[in-house]
C-alpha cells in the first residue's frame, strides 16, 4: 500500500470551461486540506476533453496557471517547484495517474534514500472535461466538471490504494466504446468541437468489462467481495455503480450506491467524484475499503483496492 | 529524481528511431508560402532539412513503426512488456483525424502484441513528454510497481508547416517556429536490470515554469487548415535562456558536484543559435566543456523525439564508449526545463 488519499473535491456549477472548473477543484481541495498550495510537489491532469482541444502545451500548465500554484519556481528550493504533466487515458486516467502518483510517492519514502532530493511528498491529481468552447453544448455527452485529489504517503504499509489491474476489450468484438476526435479535414470549428461517439451497447458492454476487471481482481488478490465497504465507479447512468456493485457480490455497497450517483457522466472525473460523494456522506471512515473501477473507451477497464 | 544506490539505477534496454522517407529542404517550403519570411530561415534556424510524413503514415503509425524497430533490437518481447507509455503531443490517427479516446497508448499497445493486462495510458508534456514518460517509468520500476516498460511517441507534426505554410502574413509571425519541425518516431524500452544496456539513468530533475505557460501553444487552425502551433520566440527564449543554465547548476549543486566532465550534451533540438547561446551560458559547469550533439540540420525540431533522434545517429556512427556521460536538456512549451544524466555501457554498433 501506498498512497493515500488527503482530501478530494469535486466542482459541477454553471461554468463550462475545463480550466475554470479544474483549477477551481484543485484549489478548493487545498484549502479544504488545509494545506500550503506551494507543498504540491506534483501536478497531474488526468482529463480529456480541454478548453480549445488545446494539444500544447500540457493543459496542466493551463490548470497550474490558473490556480496560481508555484509560477515562478526557484531552483534551489524545492519548496517553490511543482512539476506537471498530463496523463491521458479515458476514465481510467485517474487510476493510472494514482499509480504513477504512488510509485512517486514510493521512492521518496525509501528509508535509504536521500531525503531532500527530488522528494514528492504531495501530489494533486485533478481531472474532468467540458465541451472544448467552454460553453454548454448538447452535443457534448458529458457532465463539465472539474476533480481534484490530494495524494500522500502513509508509513503504515495497510493503507492506500493496492496494486493496479488493468483489462480490455478488444476493438474487434466491440468497437472502442467511446471513440472521441477531432476530424480537422471537415469544416467546423475545431476549437469550439469534439466528435465523441459512444457505441449504442456502451452501457452494457462497459457493465460486462467492469464486472470482469473487478471479479478478477478480488480472484486474483483474494479479496471477499463481502467485505467492500464502497465501490467508486466510472458513472455512464445512474444505476451504474449499484448494478456493478451487485454484479461483483459486493453487497454492502450496493446498500449505499445510491449516494454516489452524479448529476450526469463525470467522465474522466467520475472516480474522483465518487470518492468525494462518498467522503462527504460520511462513508469513508478508518478501516472502509473502497473497490475503485473504471471503465471506458478502447474498451479498457482498471481496477484498484483502497483501504481508507 | 536520483535513483540512489540502494534502489538501482535504470537501465536502457533498448532503442528504435524511425524517419519517413521523405526529406524536404527548407527553401522548397520557403518557394511555397505566399509570404515567405524576409529572413534567411536556414541561417537563423540551422534546420536545412526535414522529414516529412509520406502517405498513409501518422502518429499512430509512426509509434507503432518505431515501437517494433525497439523490440527488434531488444531482449525482449512485446509481450514481455508491463507498461507502455505514449507520450507523443501529435495524436494523428487517420486522415486528418486527432484522437482523444481511446488513447494512443492502448492501440499500440494492441498492435505490437502486449499483454491484455499490460497497462497503458498516454503522457503529454509537450516537448518533454518523453523525458517526462521516462522519469515516471523510472520511478514506477525503482518503487517495484512495474518490472519494466516502453515510452513510445510518433510525432507527425509537419501538419503545422503546413498552415504555416499558407498562413504566415506577418513580417513577425507567430508561425515561424513551425517552419522548424520534423516527423518522426521513438520508441524506448527501461528495465531494472543490473546487466549492461545501452546506458544507466543517473539522474533526472524537471520544473514547470507556471508563468510562462502560454509561450508556445499548438490547437486546431482557426483558418480551416488543420493544426497550428503559436511561438512568441523572443518571449519563449528570454524566459528559457537563462534558466536553463540555473538547472543545470542545481542538478549538479544537488548532488554534490560543482563541474562534471560529462562527454556529450543534447539540448533539445529547436535552433542551432539557441542551442549554441543555452550551451555557453551552462559552461561554468562543465569541466571540459561537452560535445553538443545535433542533428537540427538534417531532422529539424522532431519534439518529443528529439533527444532520442540524435543519440540513435550518434550511436549509429558508432560515437559513445562505455563509461560516457550524457547530459539531456529538455525544453518545452509549459514551459518545462529538464536535466537528465546518464551513462553509457555498451558500445552500440550500426
């Protein structure tokens, strides 16, 4: 085990612009953590669609610049440097960004390692998506919003998030699920659009991927399905999370999926969302363990433990 | 981020770099813009050639290209690997077609032939999305999350030289650096083995300079011709120039050093007039002062490649010896300044 989640936030208002909204979580997450915003050693976005269909640079740097954290570093003090970057990968962006953010994590806490030296003691990874005008567009199919959440490490080796697992549908059997792109040879404007096309059979495909990435999980890491407080899954509709949940015999979070049902699909967010949703009812107390499941274009699917 | 020596230190396995065919001289863009520029572009950029993506060839296809070359030469099969890592900034997929989801990584991933349970997601940090990909695999080999892993970009960027090519207007344009760019593909195998490979990381810092991060920005054409990428090259270089030289120094400063006597240097590959400026300013660090590896002429400005375009053609003429030291410079839109040093172990013949 790993890292440990500090504090997330999840913000859905009437902006639609991906920058506002990430940053505005981002920050939210930091004064709700109490935390020095100058301590994010790390900055990752984990989202997809972005303001502009921006391609450079990273639209992290966009989000760090919004949120005003560490602009100006100086080298010499480490204090004044955060390093960002963008992963990339659907709904399971957030999982993967929480590995990578774990195998940071890691090395720093080696005991032997010197100490002060590229040390990643804080990581904040935010993510969600907006239509790329950064205004409502019905043909946008998800929720704009923006995710953050604060990542660090725990010496107790029980807690955190487990290993990552990961699984796939090849796109032969059923399509990539969601396909997303910009077709810059048609005329449109292309700053203001995506095509995002969503296979008809989504909904149950990604329930059967889902189901299968998690069942082998707990096969594979022995863990009793009974004993999974939550399951924070991707959000495709609202019976998502319940129907997985009751799918993968974890009944005590079917029980309590109805407090994590969003208004509309998060998307890359949707992870982070749950985990919040779940916080703030007050589901995630000390010894809660969390089934994180994400699923979503290629088709690809990712799962993790995580034991509050 | 130091591998110390109790963790190890990571290995590059193996290396595979590919080119389209096709090479085209400056002055045969120059002879087809509207408004060519009234400045000598050969003579301020250095960059005399570059290659251009031939039919049917695009991101995709290059990281793909370049990932098989990458296996061919390794000890490894595709299968064998735990992790690949795209971390191109073009996402070309198709006709014209930029990709968002799913991401490059999972379809590369597919057509080499990886394990289903591999993991797979796409990295961007402009410029330095690779060396940035490398410094996160490095970290999720060392922390013994993944055995070992590929970082793989294929960057079919000539698309901005194309609506460069008929939108420049001005006598200062924001397009000019787009006139710079090349195609290309890299593909990188990293493993923690303790048997010799091509070199060893030794050492890799990045910063993120928030305030700069509008410099140099890449997006769709507002004028209906595909891509674009914007460069305020004066703003960009003034606010690079002298802070490449202050990294370089805390790289060293943080691990003791004052001077090192690393044997070669590759600057990331932008223009030979800034890439001789950025190397005098680090001189007080080196002692002896390295050779400056290039290949601007011939490749242009490959992006996130670059680094690893170079190496391959100095490894291909048979240049390092074991025991050499290596400084990396990264510089990116972001704006990302980066140093990473390693060392060569074996001597890698064409």
């Amino acid at each position: 085990m790993s890292a440990v989640i500090e504090k997330t936030a999840f913000v859905a208002d009437d902006r639609s612009e991906a920058q506002q909204l990430t940053a505005a979580a981002g920050s939210q997450c930091l004064t709700e953590a109490e935390v020095d915003p100058s301590s994010v050693d790390v900055l990752i976005y984990a989202g997809v669609y972005r303001t502009k269909n921006i391609m450079e640079p990273a639209f992290v740097h966009l989000v760090q610049k919004e949120m005003g954290l560490n602009l100006n570093p100086k080298f010499s003090d480490r204090s004044t440097r955060t390093f960002s970057f963008d992963i990339l990968n659907g709904e399971c962006g957030f999982l993967n960004a929480a590995q990578v953010v774990g195998s940071l994590l890691a090395r720093t806490a080696d005991p032997e390692k010197d100490d002060e030296l590229g040390a990643v003691r804080r990581a904040l990874v935010v993510s969600g998506d907006s239509s790329p005008s950064g205004r409502t567009d019905e043909r946008f199919p998800f929720l704009a919003s923006g995710a953050a959440a604060l990542f660090s490490w725990s010496p107790d080796p029980s807690l955190g998030f487990g290993p990552l697992s990961v699984g796939s549908t090849p796109s032969s059997t059923k399509g990539t699920g969601i396909d997303g792109a910009s077709f810059l040879g048609e005329p449109a404007d292309h700053r203001s659009f995506a095509s995002i096309k969503v296979e008809p059979s989504y909904a149950s495909d990604a329930l059967s991927l889902a189901s299968e990435v998690a069942g082998s999980y707990l096969h594979t890491y022995e863990i009793d399905a009974g004993s999974i407080d939550v399951v924070v899954s991707s959000q495709p509709h609202p019976e998502f999370n319940a129907k997985l949940a009751s799918a993968i015999g974890a009944d005590r979070a079917v029980d309590v999926a109805d407090k994590l049902v969003s208004p509309g699909n998060p998307h890359s967010a949707s992870l982070t969302f749950g985990f919040d949703a779940a916080a703030r009812a007050g589901m995630i107390q000390s010894g809660t363990k969390v089934l994180f499941v994400a699923v979503g274009s290629g088709m690809s699917g990712a799962c993790a433990i995580y034991q509050a | 981020m130091t591998a110390s020596p109790s963790l190890g230190y990571t290995r590059l396995e193996s290396l595979g770099v590919v080119h389209p065919e096709r090479s085209r001289p400056t002055e045969e863009l120059i002879a087809e813009m509207p408004n060519p520029p009234a400045f000598d572009m050969v003579d301020l950029t250095g960059v005399e050639n570059r290659r251009w993506r031939g039919e049917g060839e695009d991101s995709l296809s290059l990281a793909t290209d370049a990932a098989n070359k990458c296996l061919s030469a390794s000890r490894y099969e595709a299968a064998d690997l735990d992790v690949i890592i795209s971390a191109s900034i073009t996402r070309f997929h198709g006709e014209a077609r930029f990709q968002y989801e799913p991401c490059l990584a999972r379809l590369i991933k597919d057509e080499i032939g990886c394990r289903p349970d591999a993991i797979d997601f796409d990295l961007g940090n402009a410029c330095a999305g690779m060396l940035t990909a490398i410094w996160t695999l490095d970290s999720m080999i060392q922390s013994g999350a993944v055995r070992r892993g590929m970082v793989v970009s294929g960057e079919c960027i000539t698309p901005i030289t194309d609506s460069a090519i008929l939108e420049i207007s001005e006598v200062i344009d924001d397009q000019f650096a787009s006139l710079t760019v090349g195609d290309s593909g890299a593909a990188l195998i990293l493993d923690g083995s303790p048997e010799p490979g091509i070199a060893r990381l030794s050492a890799m810092d990045f910063v993120s300079v928030g305030k700069s991060a509008e410099l140099c920005m890449g997006m769709p054409s507002d004028q209906g011709n595909g891509v674009v990428m914007y460069t305020k090259a004066i703003e960009l270089h003034k606010a690079a120039i002298n802070r490449i030289p202050k990294l370089v120094k805390q790289h060293l400063a943080d691990r003791g050093v004052a001077q090192i006597d690393y044997d070669y240097a590759i600057p990331h590959q932008t223009s030979s007039r800034a890439i001789a400026t950025a190397m005098e300013l680090c001189e007080p660090h080196f002692s002896p002062f390295p050779e400056v590896c290039g290949t601007i002429d011939q490749f242009g400005n490959t992006s996130s490649t670059s680094h690893w375009v170079v190496l391959d053609k100095y490894r291909q003429d048979g240049r390092f010896e074991p025991g050499e030291k290596m400084l990396l410079l990264a510089l990116a839109s972001g704006l990302v300044l980066g140093c990473v040093t390693m060392t060569f172990e074996e001597k890698v013949l064409a």
